[in-house]
C-alpha cells in the first residue's frame, strides 16, 4: 500500500510499505478514502519529537470498512466509519471513565513505564501506523470505530474532522469550563483554534476573540463570528482586555503549543500560557489543547529541552484560576458532535483549504509547515 512516510525533519514521500492487516481478532481493516494533515503533524515533520524515520503520518482518518476480525461484533465490512486519533481499548479503567485518550492498554510502555494514551503514527504514542496510506489497522474496532450516517461518503469533509480538530476544539472549551453566554478568548486560529472558536459559538458564547496574526486564519474566524484580534500589530493581553472592560475573558483556550513564537519567529514555549493567565478573568477558566512534550530534541528555549516553562504561577494562584490540559478523549463527543454536522447544524468542513490526492502529501507538507496563505486545512485523498 501507499504511505506518507518520514524520512527525517522535512522529508516525507510517498513510498510503498507492507499493507496494514488485521493482526488481532479484534481488529478492523479500514479502506482510508480521507485523511488530513493536523498541526501536530508539523511538530514530528520538523523534527521536534522523536517520531521514529519510516515511520507513517496520519492521525485524522476516515474510510470505508474492508474486513474485520473474528471478534468484532459491531463494525461491518462497508461502513463508512471515522476513527478518533486516540487507540482506547474500551475497558481498563481510564477508557471505562470516558478518558479514551489516556488508555492503560494500549499505551507504549518502552519509554515510559506508567505511559496512558496511544494514537496512530504519532510520537511516543506506540507504535501505531498513521492513517496517511491506503489501509487502516485499527485495534479494537468495535469501541473505536464510529460509524457514520448515510451521506458519509458525500459529507467526507465534514465527518473526518470528527477523527481530532473538532472534538478536540470542543474539548478545549470544556476542559476551560464554558457555559452559555460567557465570553472566550482562543489563542490561534490553526484548525484546532478555528475548531474551538466554531464549538463556542455553537454552546452559546457571548462573545469570542480568537488571537493570531495570519490574515487568512482572521479571516476564516471572523467568517464564523469571533474577533480577531491580530497580535502582530500590539499585544494581545491588552486588546482582551479593551474588549472585556478591563476584565478579563470569563474563558481561555490554548489551541497553538509548544513552539508559540512571537512575530519574530522566536519561540517562546511559555508566551501563550502566561498571556493567558493574563487575559482571563479572576476565577476564570482555561482549557490547553496545544501540543506539549516531556522532551523537545531541538529546543529553541534550552529550558524546554526537558518540557519545562517560566510559568507565571503566582498570577495565576492569585487569581484563582482554573486549568485542564491534555489530549482529547475524542469518543467522549464524537457521536454527539457527528449528530450534529448529519442534523446539518456543523459543518467543520468550512476550514478545509486543500483537497489534495495522497501523491501531493510531500507537498502539501511544505506548504502547511510554511504556513503559507491560504493553507489552513489539508485533506489528502487517496482515491485515484
Ligand atoms: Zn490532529
Ligand atoms: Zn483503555
């Protein structure tokens, strides 16, 4: 089969690998027919984890069930089902407690010994193959396959954002606390950013800032009703607060991660955590859905090298502030959030800049790593 291979820090092809089968009874095979490059992609093809070479991309995945293991009951050969970029095994006791991205059993232990949470093609998540190729092996298919409705196969833009960015954007403003009619500031508006900002106004904001300063990204935002707010042109702290009366927004998303650099282009691994600690209100919320890793091979900031940042605790502590971090458990919304673009209430696709046929991966690549106009979402098509 085709797979978008890493051959090391900015170098991914196309190349042939042995085709993904079914290894356990409880496996399902899965014809991918779309799958997106995310931003987290960027980090492992810029060599800033230790996302072993040869191994294959891919972690937002859908497609059309081919075969399925002697032990799986509910997946059929022909459902169109997406596949949440987290491995949960449905039964140890984090998957049992909703928090599918920290599961106990399918966690690779070799570097960590207490290691939770597993995801396709993903660094020191085990190691599972990505989805950037023509198959799937997806383990324990039947907790991990979401089956789709009827016009799957037409609404594939849609439905693949359901694999990460629009649980994940939602999960964001969960993790922070919103409730309706609060006001939200987003910190980037990648697709992750774009997500939580479109999540915040489905749940019934007051009002949501998004901060960035790549017009295209303000652009998109503002189309769905946030204000942007362009931190290249003064800082962001202080427009926050000018459009929250001195306050403070009631909820914080971090939607950027690790490698924040101001615009300059110097990395800053703590700039939008404390920014955040100062633009959300006394007793506010923030949610962190931006990528950060216990160890950074190339680290800008030589303090990071071991994950660490100059953490404004004190104004935080003071302030009251709450904080939830982590992956998403993409099954904890997924079917809700799939019922809602069926019922035609969300349609996440409207960030998807490129729809692009799997041979182009190495291009789209570039591009999307350069963050050049207009790139905001790549969906990789491996149809002919
Ligand atoms: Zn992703
Ligand atoms: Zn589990």
């Amino acid at each position: 089969m085709r797979a978008v291979v890493y051959n090391g820090p900015r170098d991914v092809a196309v190349q042939d690998v042995p085709d993904a089968r079914i290894e356990k009874p409880t496996d399902v095979l899965v014809r991918i027919t779309s799958t997106n490059i995310c931003g987290s992609d960027l980090h492992m093809y810029e060599g800033r984890t230790d996302f072993p070479q040869g191994g294959v991309f891919g972690h937002e995945n859908l497609g059309q069930v081919v075969e399925v293991g002697e032990g799986v009951d509910r997946v059929k050969v022909g459902d169109w089902v997406a596949i949440p970029f987290n491995i949960g095994c449905g039964f140890c006791k984090n998957c049992e407690r909703g928090l599918s991205a920290f599961c106990l059993t399918t966690a690779d232990r070799s570097q960590f010994p207490n290691m939770a949470g597993a995801a396709y093609g993903f660094a020191d998540m085990g190691p599972y193959r990505g989805g950037q190729a023509d198959l799937l092996r997806v383990p324990y298919g039947d907790y991990n396959c979401l089956k789709l409705p009827p016009d799957a196969e037409e609404r594939q833009n849609d439905y693949v954002m359901l694999a990460d960015i629009f649980p994940t954007g939602w999960h964001c403003t969960e993790l922070a606390g919103m409730r309706p009619g609060e006001s939200v500031v987003v910190y980037g508006a990648g697709p992750v950013g774009l997500m939580a900002v479109y999540s915040a106004m489905i749940k019934g904001a007051r009002m949501v800032m998004v901060v960035d300063r790549h017009p295209d990204r303000l652009r998109l935002a503002e189309s769905i009703g946030a204000l942007p707010i362009d931190d290249s042109k003064g800082s962001a702290v202080d427009q926050v607060m000018e459009l929250t009366n001195g306050i403070g927004a009631d909820r914080g998303c971090e939607c950027v991660g690790y490698q924040a650099h101001d615009p300059e282009g110097d990395e800053h691994p703590n700039m939008v955590m404390n920014d955040l600690v100062k633009s959300v209100k006394f007793t506010g919320g923030i949610g962190v859905v931006g990528l950060y890793v216990p160890q950074d091979p190339a680290p800008q900031d030589p303090l990071y090298k071991q994950g660490e940042i100059v953490f404004d605790h004190g104004l935080f502590w003071f302030k009251g502030q709450s904080i939830g971090t982590g992956q998403c458990n993409v099954k904890a919304y997924n079917r809700q959030l799939r019922d809602l673009i069926s019922a035609g209430r969300a349609q996440p696709s409207f960030i998807v800049s490129h729809e692009l046929p799997l041979e182009e991966a190495p291009n789209a690549y570039q591009h999307f790593d350069a963050r050049d106009d207009g790139w905001t979402k790549v969906v990789l098509k491996t149809a002919a």
